[in-house]
C-alpha cells in the first residue's frame, strides 16, 4: 500500500467505523523524526519544496521531512516562507 521509503510503511493500521457504518482503515500519523538541521535555504521565487527536497534530500518524495522540522503540517504553509530549515540526509 506504501511506497518501500514511505514514513507511513512501519506504521499499524487498525479498522473503525465511520459515521455511515463502514468499516474504514485508519492510519495514524507516525510519531515525528528526529532530524538534525543541516541549514537554511535562501527560497527564491518559483523553487518548490519537492524541488528542494530533491536537490538536498535526493528524493523528491521527502518534503514531509522539511515541513516536519519546519513543524507545519501542510507543505502550503511555508509557500510565503523566506528561509526554509533543510534536514540532514539520512542514511
């Protein structure tokens, strides 16, 4: 169901009813990484976060983890944000 790198792979599901009284799977956030800073990027018009999770992270797929350690939820959140806290690679 989750891609090999996803955050949510290790995470266990469970089932619950939903207000029509389906069964639905629920996936629960994952507990927050800890992550070291590596610095601050300088955001200049038009860069993305994927764009820079790409160049510094080498996946583009890993914005969560800059909107993690910027401690927002949605990645919209940083979208007027003049410094951006990049994370260290991991691994």
């Amino acid at each position: 169901m989750f891609d090999p790198t996803s955050r949510y792979l290790a995470v266990m599901g469970y089932s619950a009813l939903d207000s029509r009284g389906r069964v639905v799977r629920v996936i629960p956030a994952p507990d927050k990484p800890a992550q070291v800073l590596l610095g601050l990027h300088r955001r200049i018009q038009g860069q993305r976060l994927d764009h820079l999770s790409y160049h510094y992270l080498s996946d583009p797929a890993g914005y969560w983890r800059i909107c993690e350690l910027s401690d927002v939820m949605l990645p919209d959140a940083l979208a007027e944000a003049r410094d951006i806290p990049i994370p260290v690679k991991a691994g």
